[in-house]
C-alpha cells in the first residue's frame, strides 16, 4: 500500500489500494483506504456493485456510503485506531447462497 487520498472518504495521507468498481471489470479502479474499501463490501454485495454502483458518483451518493464517511471524517486521517466493520444481513444471506 502507498500513501495517498481516499476517493471515496477524502482523507488524506493514509494507506490507500485500488479498488475494482465492477468486480468483474478489472480496469475500472478508484484509491480507497482501508475502511472504506471494507465498508464497501460489507454493505453490498459484488452483484450489486457492478450493475447499480459502478461509478464512483453513484457509490458515494448511497445513504450507507454517505452516513459512514461522515462518521469516518470525525476521526485523524493519520489514526492508527482500525474500523471495525459488520457484514449487512443482506450480504450475509447472498454469501451462503
């Protein structure tokens, strides 16, 4: 991981990572830190992220996605402290099948 500014949150200076905005689309990538890169996947599932949310406009207008970065924003962008994220029911129920 390299040093950078969450698209999704805006933070700056925190590890970031490329993440796929279709799973199924390798080259569609937006740079996103940790937290939010797993908020993501604990909110929708991969089958929901490449038909509804494949931009990142239309991933960062979603209530879920909004209500936790401003909860992020309230936190130091250099904050050693981890986020702890839960799966939804919604994507527990579509990763048993």
């Amino acid at each position: 991981m390299t040093l950078g500014t969450c698209q999704v949150c805006e933070r700056e200076n925190l590890p970031v990572e490329k993440h796929h905005l279709s799973p199924s689309k390798r080259y569609k990538t937006i740079t996103v830190c940790e937290a939010c890169g797993d908020q993501i996947h604990v909110l929708f599932t991969n089958v929901e992220l490449s038909q509804r949310y494949n931009t990142l406009a239309k991933l960062k207008a979603t209530p879920q996605i909004k209500k936790f970065v401003k909860w992020l924003r309230k936190h130091r962008s250099g904050s050693a402290k981890r986020v702890k994220v839960r799966e939804s029911r919604k994507v527990k129920r579509w990763r048993r099948g």
